[in-house]
C-alpha cells in the first residue's frame, strides 16, 4: 500500500458513536423502515418471485434530511460531495430503498464537527495513540461527515488530519481508517488502478460491475486527475481477455439505463411490474438465444450490449422470459457459452441483478476463506457498502455460510483493525 494511499494521503474522513434511536417513524439510511431480517429472495423465475409482490405498494417516504443528498456514500448531514466524490445520485437512494437495502452507518444526528475534531486530536496528543476513541468517531459517521470533519480539522489546527492519522497508525488498521477518510470515488479509482497493475481481476469486477453511472462517470474522472491517465486506456492495455475488457469498457462508459425517480416512485405504487417492458424482455431474451445456444459459436457482441445497457430491473425480465421460453436458467447459459474472465464477469452481473448483497457476501467469504486473508478487499467491501446495504449483505452472509458475519470477520483479524471493522459491521 503506498505511503499516500487512495491517491489523498491518508485522508478524508470522520464518525461518532452510534446515534440514539429516532423517534417514531424510525428510518434506517435509506429511507427505510428499521432493517428486520427476512427470508432469502426467492429464484427468479418462479411464481413467488413476481415483482408485484417482492416490495411493500406504500413505503415511507425519505426523511427531509436525506433528501438533497441522498447518494449512495454519506446522505445528507453536511455538505454535498466535493472534486473527488460522488455527486449526490438520489435516483440511485430511491432504487436502494426499493430495493429494501440499508447500511449500517447512517449520518449522526446533532452532527458537530468542531467537537468531533477536538475529539479526535485529544486522541492522538501526547505519547501514544487512543485508537478506540478513533473507532468511536469514525465507525458512526457518514462518509459526508466524515469529509467535513478533515476539512474542519485544518482549518482548527492548521495540519492534515490524514497525514496525522498517518504517522500514528500502521498495517491494515491504518489501511481501513484510510479508505474510511478517502472520498468515494478516489478510494474506488485508487482500488482500480492497485487492480490493473497488479492484475487483480476480482476487484475490477468488483467496482465496475457494481457501481451505479453517476459514480462509476466520477470514477473515471478522479481516476483521469489523479493519474494523469485514462481508466480506459489502462483497461485496454492490461487486461488480455478480449470480452473481459468489452464488458469492463462497455461499464465505465456510464449508460446503462437506471429507473427515474418517477419510474421509482411508480414503481412503489403500482408494482414493479408497472415499469418492466415485458415485450422488450421477451425480445432480449429471443436475441440472447439466437447469440448462444441457437447458433454454432458464440456473438459476444449481443450478450455484451444487453447486459452492459438494460437496467437491472429490464434484466431480471430478461432472465425470466429466457427461462420461461428456453428451459435453461440464464446463469447456464453463461457457463455454456463463456470461459475465464468473461465467464465470472457475467456470473457476476446476473448475481447482482438478481440480488446484488448475494454478489458481495461471496467476496467477503472468499477474502476470509483459506490461508491468510485478503484484507484489503475485505476493508474495501465493508467499507464501501457501509452506507448502502451492509444490513442485508450480513443477513445473505449467514443464510449462505451458516455463521454471522462478525463471527468470521472476528475471527480473522485482531487488534483496533478487528475492533475498527466490527463497529462497523455493527
């Protein structure tokens, strides 16, 4: 990891305690009732799992605080993301509340971040460091808050709380409360340049499979600013399979169609199925056909332009009406006609389309999994779903793997980093 890791120093970031719970109605960091735990999603295809049932017709509204910014890191709370983050994405709040997802971090009410900076440099005075007064903050503060707590910092005392925390911090403890002061999208950009050099393939699935267009438009330009270089350009020259870097390219060009707030809110009312274009899904799923089991060979072309462009909810469709009509689950297919990078890119995608918190479960069991443990993904997957569906991911986690999350994440790591990633976990 390089001594100013993210491309930001050390920088970025800053959380209290837990909040106390809300006053009635309760609202989780989505705009979501309280987080209950329920029953793993159904197989899509079948009768149980039709849309019109799947979400509640009339679900609360997002509270007035969350509503200017309501992106996927740090909602409302403070100010809006600045260069190097996110920009506020609401249409991509609303789609994570009708989808039920909810973090665990939320922005701390009564949020004050002189407090919090006096807090923080009382921690790190004197001999030694007071490294759970550091977690208290950090792990219950939105990314937002935490952004504006480094820039409150210098100003109070004329020095980078990033390069402080720094030189008091070492290993993968420093590595964690790093990514938690990075912004967004430098932490990402930084993740993937790490990626192409070193040949990581799983973490630029990771990232560019996951992340909505807004952040994967302002991936790419703090990517082009802090490494002086195009993430494209990179891709094209490192990655060796040829359908592999189709879809990584096709994805960071941003415009897969996403629902509008309007369709979300439809949606809501009416059913999902109110905002399926059942004739296009039939037709996709007709085209994806002729491309791999109705021919000799494979057209890469087809499946790559349908996947990297119909919205997740299209998609799910698709999928269904393949089945329906071809008898072969979509996943099948995949294995049928990919191999190699190509093959576990697309797995990946139809995993994330059909419930995307299932997608980063497996990471982090396979960053926990066998000798050693893979900690900067498993920082990286805590990290960054924190605030956008870190409830439901636990709740897949121990309905797949039959242990709790905290249980195998505590297991593998130790000291202030197993501390750090705990209060995170919650």
């Amino acid at each position: 990891m390089p001594n100013a890791p993210y491309g930001n120093n050390f920088n970025n970031n800053n959380y209290a305690p837990p909040p106390p719970p809300l006053s009635q109605p309760q609202y989780g960091g989505y705009g979501n009732p309280p987080y209950q735990p329920g029953p793993p999603p159904p197989p899509f295809g079948s009768q149980s799992a039709m849309y019109p049932n799947n979400y509640p017709q009339q679900p609360p509204p997002l509270p007035p605080q969350q509503q200017q910014h309501a992106g996927h890191y740090g909602m409302g709370g403070g100010i809006p993301p600045g260069p190097s983050g996110y920009p506020p994405d609401q249409s991509s709040a609303l789609f994570a509340s009708l989808e039920q997802y909810q973090g665990t971090i939320y922005p701390a009410p009564n949020f004050n971040p002189e407090a919090d900076c006096h807090a923080l440099n009382h921690a790190m005075r004197g001999a030694g460091t007071n490294e759970r007064a550091l977690i208290d903050i950090v792990s219950n503060r939105s990314n937002l808050q935490r952004q504006q707590i480094k820039y409150q910092y210098k100003t109070m005392f004329g020095a980078d709380l990033e390069k402080q925390l720094g030189s008091e911090l070492s290993g993968n403890f420093k590595e964690a409360m790093a990514a938690l002061f990075d912004s967004p999208s430098s932490y990402d950009a930084w993740s993937l340049h790490e990626a192409i050099n070193y040949g990581r393939e799983g973490t630029l699935r990771e990232i560019i499979l996951t992340r909505s267009n807004a952040e994967l438009r302002a991936i790419v330009e703090t990517y082009r600013r802090t490494y002086n270089k195009d993430l494209e350009h990179g891709l094209n020259h490192r990655i060796l399979s040829k359908d592999f870097k189709r879809i990584l390219i096709s994805m960071i060009q941003a415009h897969r169609e996403e629902l509008s707030p309007q369709q979300i809110q439809q949606a809501r009312q009416m059913g999902i199925e109110s905002v399926i274009d059942r004739n296009r899904a039939i037709q996709d799923a007709d085209a994806l056909y002729r491309a791999g089991a109705g021919k000799w060979g494979t057209d890469e072309k087809t499946f790559n332009a349908i996947f990297t462009q119909r919205s997740y909810i299209q998609l799910r469709a698709t999928f269904e009406e393949y089945q329906k009509k071809h008898r072969q689950d979509m996943a099948q297919v995949i294995r049928s006609e990919f191999s190699g990078d190509a093959k576990d890119a697309y797995l990946a995608l139809i995993t994330c389309i059909r419930d995307r918190p299932t997608f980063f479960a497996e990471r982090i069991h396979k960053a926990v999994s066998g000798l050693g443990t893979r900690d900067s993904a498993l920082i990286r997957i805590i990290i960054t779903r924190s605030e956008i569906d870190l409830m439901q991911i636990k709740q897949r986690y121990q309905q797949m793997y039959h242990r709790s999350l905290s249980q195998d994440v505590g297991g593998d790591t130790s000291g202030d980093y197993k501390r750090l990633l705990l209060a995170i976990i919650k």
